[in-house]
C-alpha cells in the first residue's frame, strides 16, 4: 500500500511541475535564511570546553580606590594585579589548578631570510594554559611547569603561523626570534575552533593568539604588557610607561591587567570563594581593599551565556529570518491550497468510486512530505551559500585584519544543524499543508460531480 500511494505522489507532483517547484523554492528560501541564522546563532554561543565549563572560573578582586565608580556586573569588574595573581596561585587547595595570562607583542621572525617577519599579538602565560582550556597538539604540547620556573626560552604557535613561518613541516626543536630574543618550539597548537577568546577577558570572535611563552619568561626579557590597565589615581599617570617601563613598580602597583583562571571541581568550589573573602580580609588589615569587600569566582558558562544574551546583531537576525520563514510558510499555504483545489474534481471521483477519505489523506500527506523533504534539501544547499556570504560580508566588516580559516567553523553547518533543518522542513510542510488537504477532502462529491 505505501509503494502505491508513494507512486501516485510522485505521479502528482509531475501533474504541476510549476506550482511543485514553487512549493519547494518557497519553502527552501524561507528555511535557507531561518537556517543561515540559526548556525551563526549558534556557533556564537556555544562554549568552549564545553564539558568542564561549569568548573573553569575567572577570579576578579575589586582592589580599586574608594572614589572608583560602581561597578554591579561581573562583567565589566576588573581583572587582578599582578601580586594578587601570584598569590592567589600558590593555594594548596584540593583539585585546584590556576592559570595566569596577558597579552604582549613582538616582532616574529625566523632564521630563513627568505620568511618575511611579522608582528604579532603574544600570550604570556604558564604551562597549565594548555591543559586547563584542553588546547589541541598537531606537533609536539605545550612546555613543562620546570620550564615556568626556570624563565625558559620556549614558545608554542599556532599552525596557520606554522605554515607560513616553517611551510607546515613538524618545527618542534626549530628557533624562533622574538624581536632578537631566541626561543625554541616546543608545540605546534592545531585548529583551535572556539568562537571567542574568552580566556584573557576579551571574548573577541575570531581573533585568537599566534603565539604563546611562558610568562615568567616574558617578565625577564622585559616584553611589552599589551594590557588594559586599571590603577589607583595616584598611578594613573604611569599606566602608559607600564607597558614598555617600571616593570618592577607595576609587578607591586595596585594596577590590575592580568587574567587568572581557576580550575575548580565541584567540592572546592565554596572553599575556593570563602578563602578568596578570607584573603581579601587579610589584605584589608595591611592597607589594601578599601573599598566593600567585592570579588566574582565566575564560571566559564555563565560568561558565555552573558554575551550571549548581550548579541543584539544575531537577536535581531534571529527574529527577522523567524518572521521572512513564517510568511513563506502562509505563501506555501496558498500555493498547496490552489494545487489541491485543481484536483477537487479527481479527489470527488474516487470518493465516490469507494475511496476512502482517510487514503486520500494519506497520499496527500505523503506528497506533502515529499515536498518537504526536497525543499529541505535545496534549503540546506542554500543555506551553505548564504554562509559563505554571510562569511565574506565579516571579513570585509573587520577590513581583512582576520583570514578565512580562523572564522569558518563559526560558518559551518554541522549534522545537528542539517538534521533540524530537514527535519523543521518536513514539519513545516506537513503543518502547513493541513487546511489544503482538509480543504479538498471535505468538498462534497455529489455537489462536485454534479457540477461537472
């Protein structure tokens, strides 16, 4: 029985080739833009190390002088100064790791003439970066926590800076100059795809780091400190030398510019907050902390979600491609109901032959499925072309200072995405065709017949 009713919805939707192929591109168009959206969407919200999100925390400590402005979202608080950073990350507490980074520059270049040099963004950082955000290896990993200490000359890099310094080939062992500094390569990172550089506060799309060394190594060699500083007013005059100068009056200033992360489980994560109070208290008797105690331990999770909720521009799509979608559905609507209508005349004939009303249903239902199922299709084809527009449009919106390969995968429609597209379109399909097939199966027979 199904193979028959498949035959004859096949034989129908080759009665009206025109108004079948308007059915389809109506729903494609509609389901192409809605589908377009939702992979932007999201892309920008997933989260990165998705499985343990809930246990990464970024820890700001309002240090700042009491005529600072209010601050109520953890958002916008400060990061930490450098002491508190450093003090922070020689807690003993159980299952806890900590990170530190910030951003510094350089010239890069390498010992073949023939590799023009570049300059570059640099995270400083320490070696349990690598293992904390769970970065991925094509050559080699990430330096070791000896290497931390002993200020090493080490450096990982990316593998699009891989290819273009070293042509691709595995460069662990290899020297690499910052400015005129030496260091050697320890590990070339593979595709990292996260949608923000959520890990020194940024949350910048598409702009991850280059270029990683140890951060002690950075102090030492004196590299510039690419930071936001925020100081107390009595040093706020200095916070422009801070990046090339007094390095030693930053590392003890009240200025804060470094990130710090915290890997926590679940069973410290109270423990791991109350002595963050604790230590706030302590400092407050030597001097420091004026102002109400304030402080955010804030997973990984939550700030993802916060800009999220904040990203007006893919809201806003979001809700124009919902509307365009439901006005190709009402136009599908129209369009089935007039392909059903022509076929009022054939429907009365065999429900007066004996058909029953509910095999018409049937085959009705099976043709409109197949419609559905070709306009999800073609929806996703389109989909994937208005991706690749919707890429080129953000790489002329940030004028090229981002390549292609560092933002595709926020432009890629994955199997979860293709399964709901098809999915959402057969639904569709079926949802709107119900008033046209309730239509031309409720039209009497005898009236029909009798007015032929």
């Amino acid at each position: 029985m199904f193979r028959y009713n498949l035959t004859l919805a096949l034989a129908s939707l080759q009665q009206r080739p025109g108004l079948t192929f308007l059915v389809i591109l109506t729903i494609a168009i509609g389901l192409s833009l809605y589908t377009t959206v939702q992979t932007m969407a999201y892309h920008s919200s997933s989260v990165p190390v998705a499985h343990k999100s809930m246990n990464l925390f970024s820890v700001q400590m309002d240090n700042r002088e009491l005529a600072a402005e209010l601050i109520t979202e953890q958002m916008r608080m400060v990061n930490s100064t450098y002491k508190d950073a450093m003090n922070l990350r020689q807690w003993q507490l159980d299952g806890v790791t900590s990170s530190i980074n910030w951003n510094s520059n350089g010239v890069i270049n390498v010992e073949d003439n023939r590799v023009p040099a570049i300059r570059s963004e640099i995270l400083a950082t320490d070696s349990q970066f690598f293992t904390m955000f769970e970065t991925p290896f094509l050559f080699g990993s990430g330096w070791s926590p000896s290497e931390d200490r002993n200020s090493a000359a080490v450096i990982v890099l990316s593998r699009a800076m891989n290819d273009r310094l070293f042509g691709g080939e595995n460069s662990v062992g290899k020297i690499l100059r910052i400015n005129t500094l030496n260091l050697k390569v320890v590990g070339v990172m593979a595709d990292w795809t996260i949608t923000r550089r959520f890990y020194d506060r940024s949350f910048m799309p598409g702009y991850l780091h280059e270029f990683f060394v140890p951060f002690q190594f950075a102090l030492d060699n004196d590299l510039p400190r690419n930071a936001n500083f925020n100081c107390w007013s009595t040093e706020a005059q200095q916070a422009g030398q801070f990046r090339t100068q007094n390095l030693q009056q930053l590392l003890s200033s009240e200025c804060t510019w470094v990130s710090l992360w915290a890997e926590i489980p679940d069973r410290s994560v109270e423990a791991y907050r109350a002595q963050v109070g604790n230590y706030i208290a302590a400092q407050k008797e030597l001097g420091r902390f004026p102002r109400e105690p304030q402080y955010y331990v804030t997973d990984l999770q939550h700030q993802v979600n916060y800009h999220g909720s904040r990203n007006g521009y893919i809201n806003t799509l979001k809700m124009i491609s919902l509307l365009f979608f439901a006005v190709c559905l009402l136009n599908a609507v129209s369009i089935l109901l007039a392909k059903f209508i022509r076929r009022s005349r054939e429907v009365s004939l065999r429900r007066a032959l004996g058909a029953r009303k509910s095999t018409i249903i049937y085959q009705y239902v099976l043709e409109v499925s197949l419609l559905g199922a070709m306009g999800g299709m073609l929806g996703i084809l389109l989909s994937k072309v208005g991706l690749w527009g919707m890429l080129n449009i953000r790489l002329y919106a940030v004028d090229y200072t981002v390549t292609a390969e560092s933002i595709a995968h926020q432009y890629q429609l994955n199997w979860l995405l293709i399964g709901e597209a098809f999915f959402t379109s057969i639904v569709c399909a079926l949802v709107v065709s119900m008033y046209p097939i309730w239509r031309v199966c409720n039209i009497s027979p005898a009236t029909q017949l009798k007015a032929e």
